[in-house]
C-alpha cells in the first residue's frame, strides 16, 4: 500500500484522496513523482566504496 501525502483527485475515478489516505490505483508511479503518494517500499541505498591509490 502506497501512502498519500497530499490531498487529491483521482483523475481516472474521480475519487478524492486525502492526507493519511491507503492509495493503490493504477497511477502510483506517477503520483509519487509528483510528490502527492509515498512508496511503501524505500530504495535500497548503495554504498559507495572508498578506494585509496
């Protein structure tokens, strides 16, 4: 489950999404880069190596 951030309209059903709200639609990807969703899974972080010459 994705996690709304910000309060929005679903444009594809017209369903109002508010701040605390589960989303699971099919525009997840798009609406975590607008900031309005929060993924459930975090990245993993890579470390980098340091390398000494």
């Amino acid at each position: 489950m994705n996690y709304v951030v910000k309060a929005f309209m679903d444009k594809t059903d017209g369903k109002v999404y508010f701040a605390g709200d589960c989303y699971d639609g099919e525009r997840t990807e798009e609406l975590i880069g607008l900031g309005y969703v929060q993924d459930d899974k975090p990245k993993k972080k890579t470390r980098v190596k340091k390398t000494t010459e």
